[in-house]
C-alpha cells in the first residue's frame, strides 16, 4: 500500500470512530471514543503532509 493511501484510510476510519463516538455513544466512554477517533483524523491529516525520504 502506497504512503499516502495508507494516510486516508487512517483518515477516514479516524472520522468513523468519531461519528460513531459522538452520535451514539454516551457518557464519559462518548467522549473517550470521539477524541481517539479525531486524533486519527489529525495524525492521519499530519502524515499526508510528511515529506517522504526515497533512500534507492
């Protein structure tokens, strides 16, 4: 799998944990489950813009 198509995936699953964080679950495990699933979204975003380094 190619770098930056492993960055969506762990985009897009980040913004599904969210969405299912905020939307169905309540409480204090809501919250827990929204915030790991927006962290993926950054760190996702974030290694989209990573220089790569080629070393062939």
């Amino acid at each position: 799998m190619k770098g930056n198509t492993t960055s969506w995936v762990v985009t897009g699953l980040g913004a599904a944990v969210a969405a299912i964080g905020a939307k169905f679950i309540k409480g204090n495990l809501g919250a827990g489950i929204t915030g790991f699933g927006l962290a993926h979204l950054v760190l996702g975003t974030l290694d989209m813009f990573r220089p790569s380094v080629n070393d062939r």
